[in-house]
C-alpha cells in the first residue's frame, strides 16, 4: 500500500507559507487547528517547516510586539518527507523512529503535495491488518474450500 492511496487527506492538511512571510503568518495558521506549516521558496519547492513548538521558542526572544521574525529564520530545515510512491509501513516506521506526528509528502521537484498525519496513516493501516484478519479467519474456518 503506497502513500499515494492518502493523497486526498494529505492534501487537504497541507497549509504552506513563502519564503519570506513574517513568522506570526505561520501562528496564526498554527492557531487555525493545523500542526505544521510547510515553508516554501519562491519556485514553490519545500524549504522547511514550523510547528507549535518552533513559534514559541521564538516569541521567547522577541521584544514586545515588535516581533517580525521572518519564517525562513525560524523553520526547521533538516526535514524528513516522503514521496505518493513510498510504501505506508516504510513512512509508518519513519514516523515511529523520529517520533513524528506529520511528514510532508512531495513530488520530484520538491513541492509539497500534502503533509500525511499520523492518524491517518495509523487508521488505513489498522484497516488493512482487520481485513486480512477476516480473510485469514474465513479461510481456517473452511470458508476459503468451496
């Protein structure tokens, strides 16, 4: 099972920022119920990425309300992504080992087509392991002999 099959959730938490947008850009989407925004240069290609987490830490040197920290200042740089044609369990075991909760999923060029949760990716695969579950229980009852 590939990446792709979840292109549709994927790409309805994607939530992206340019290059130069002022940090608060990105809080304010961060606030909106969205867990990670995804930096992009001026073609359009991933740059980084900002949580929660990477805002905060910058609001603790700021100094008052003057805070313009451009979002390519304090995005994550190193980041891990995944491609519509990675395998579902290779992502799940990325995600797993890094302790992530989103993976940017993008194309060749490096644009972002969606960002893959956990969640769903946990759900899909759950789903997949009921079924051959059924299927393995349908067969050993004599069911899989007609």
């Amino acid at each position: 099972m590939l990446v792709k099959r979840l292109s549709g959730r994927a790409h309805e938490r994607l939530v992206t920022v340019p290059y130069s947008a002022p940090l608060i850009e990105a809080a304010k989407l961060l606030r909106l119920g969205t867990d990670i925004v995804i930096v992009c240069d001026d073609s359009g290609t991933l740059a980084g990425v900002i949580t929660k987490t990477d805002v905060v830490s910058q609001l603790s040197h700021c100094q008052g309300a003057g805070c313009v920290t451009p979002a390519s200042n304090v995005m994550a740089r190193e980041i891990i992504t995944c491609r519509p044609d990675d395998g579902l369990y290779d992502v799940w075991a990325t995600m797993k080992q890094r302790q992530l909760k989103n993976i940017p999923v993008i194309d060749a060029d490096r644009r972002p087509t969606g960002v893959l949760n956990a969640r769903d990716l946990l759900e899909v695969l759950l789903g997949e392991v009921e079924n051959e579950e059924a299927l393995l229980r349908d067969y050993v009852m004599g069911m899989g002999y007609h």
